[in-house]
C-alpha cells in the first residue's frame, strides 16, 4: 500500500512538473512592433530557405547572384575576383 502511494506520488509530481514547464514554454513573448520587424527581416523561414536551395541546385546562376547580394550588403564583394562578370561582359564575348 505505501509503494502504491510513494509511486502515486511521484507521477503526480512528475505530471505537475510537466505541466509548468508546457506552461512557461507556452507564455507569449511580449515584444514591441519594432522587435518584432526587425526579428523578421533578420531572419530567413524555412520556406524561403528550403526554395532558396532548391533553386541554387537548379539554377546555379542565381545561387552565384544571392551570394553576390549578400556580399554586397556585408561589404566584402570583390569585383576583380576570379570569375566575376560586370553588366557589358557579355557583349564582348559575343563579339
């Protein structure tokens, strides 16, 4: 009788420890309108990543061209590397 109330009393607890933890990860985070924009912007969802590799596996131009973007922004592209094709390139190879 008392293992029975000894193991009652530890799944009680146990199921009252799980329930408060559901609970705090459950809360709501409260952010202003600007932290929530800006967390938005910075990040990119799954959706848009899971397409943006789909297309770098079919188009492999355009993975070079968001590379290029996010060179940009950072400030590290290098113009004269290896490779690298301005907007009147093609013209002279046709030629």
């Amino acid at each position: 009788m008392t293992g029975d109330l000894i193991g009652l009393t530890v799944l009680v607890v146990l199921g009252a420890v799980v329930f408060g933890l559901l609970r705090y990860l459950s809360r709501p985070v409260v952010r202003t309108e600007e932290q929530h924009r800006r967390s938005a912007d910075e990040s990119t969802s799954m959706m848009a990543a899971g397409v943006e590799a789909l297309n770098g596996a079919i188009n492999p131009s355009a993975s070079r061209a968001l590379e290029t973007k996010r060179e940009l922004r950072r400030g590290t592209f290098d113009r004269k590397r290896e490779g690298a094709k301005g907007i009147g390139d093609d013209r002279e190879e046709q030629e």
